[in-house]
C-alpha cells in the first residue's frame, strides 16, 4: 500500500489503523507491532511510530515503555466517561447551530446529512453510518467557532467511533432509532429550544453508551 499527499504520511498512516481499530479487525489489547506495520505499508518506522503517537492522542493505542503499542480495552468505566464527556460537547456544539443559524440556508448541510444517514441505514452500511454522524460534529463546527472545542472533539472522535461501529454492529436495527433522534433533534435546533437539545442529546448519550456495553457482554 502506497500513502501519498496531501495528507502528512504519519496522518494517513494513522488513518488507516484506526480504520482497522474501529472496523475490529485490531482487537482490543492487540499488540501492533511496527516492523509488521512498515513492511505492510512500505513506510518509514519513524511514519509508523509517529502515527502511533497520533492514535495514544486519540485513545485508540496505549504505548507502554518496553512493551509498544497495544489497541485500547474497551470497558464499562472509559465508555461510560466518554460518552459522558461528548454528550456535553455535542450540547455545545447544538446549542451554538441553534443560536447561531440565521436562514434555512444555513441548516442544509445538516439536512444533506440525514438524507446521507437515511440510505446508509437502508443499505444497512455501518461504516457510512458512523462516518456520516459525525460528520453532524464537523458541520457545526463554524457555528461554535472554538478551535479548543473543535481539537477536543476530534480527539476523542475515533473512539466514539470505535464503540458506535461495536454497537451497530450487533445490533443494526438501531441505526433507525439513531435517525429518529436525529429528526427530534434537527427539530430543536431549528427552534433554537436549547432544553430540547440537552434532552435529545442526553438521551442519545445514554442509548449510545448502554447498547456499547450490551454488546461488549455479548462480544
């Protein structure tokens, strides 16, 4: 596999471990070895610790002295913090489209992205499905205008990733119930009803962190 620009090669490495981190193909407290990585990949070993250092940023890998990179367990304390964390950031990030729009203009790329959703979810395409939710985050980005926020978020993204794809792997027919959310919550952002939005949020967080743990029981 050959990595080329405009993406630095330490990103695009990283990119496509975490790919095999969040699809499982790497499983939790997996080993990934770098010579293994650098004759796959035909990269550098100074690419592939870089990117190493990328995905311990992003809480995909743990780097432990002696022993290397491992993959992250997945557990009932770290998820249930993460969920808990994000459910705040995605509050903010709703409350600032909600106050922040001005025409319905503004709102169309958040409506190209539940069409997006909607056939991923006819597809039954888990992987677009995941892509596309987050991709809500980026596009309310401009609206909150914090790169603090804005870094945070896509920090812990692949890992909100991670246990969303575990999920909706399982368990697929909650992809429907995700869209439903989606709709209540679009809803409130258009009525700028901010109370609405914590409670939509709030009650996506939950849904999203019990049927993790539930397919964690099960794995």
């Amino acid at each position: 596999m050959t990595f080329k620009a405009p993406d630095s090669l330490s990103e695009q490495i990283a990119h496509h471990l975490a790919e095999q981190i969040i699809g499982g193909v790497l499983k939790p407290a997996e080993r990934i070895q770098e010579q293994k990585v650098t004759q796959a990949l035909n990269v550098s070993r100074g690419s592939v610790r870089e990117a190493l250092l990328i995905l311990e940023r992003r809480h995909l890998v743990t780097i432990l002295p002696r022993r290397g990179a491992h993959v992250t367990e997945l557990n009932e304390h770290n998820l249930r913090s993460l969920c808990a964390l994000m459910g705040e950031l995605y509050i903010l990030l709703g409350n600032s489209v909600a106050t922040g729009h001005k025409t319905a203009a503004d709102l169309a790329p958040f409506l190209a992205i539940q069409q997006r959703l909607q056939a991923a979810c006819e597809r039954q395409d888990i992987k677009t499905f995941v892509e596309e939710s987050f991709a809500v985050m980026r596009a309310a980005y401009p609206f909150a205008d914090n790169p603090y926020l804005q870094e945070t978020v896509e920090n812990l993204q692949p890992a909100m990733s991670r246990a969303h794809y575990l999920a909706l792997e399982r368990r697929k027919a909650q992809m429907e119930d995700f869209l439903q959310l989606f709709a209540r919550l679009l809803q409130a952002v258009i009525a700028r009803d901010l109370a609405q939005i914590r409670e939509v949020l709030g009650e996506y967080c939950t849904r999203s962190c019990e049927l993790v743990l539930a397919a964690l029981v099960t794995d």
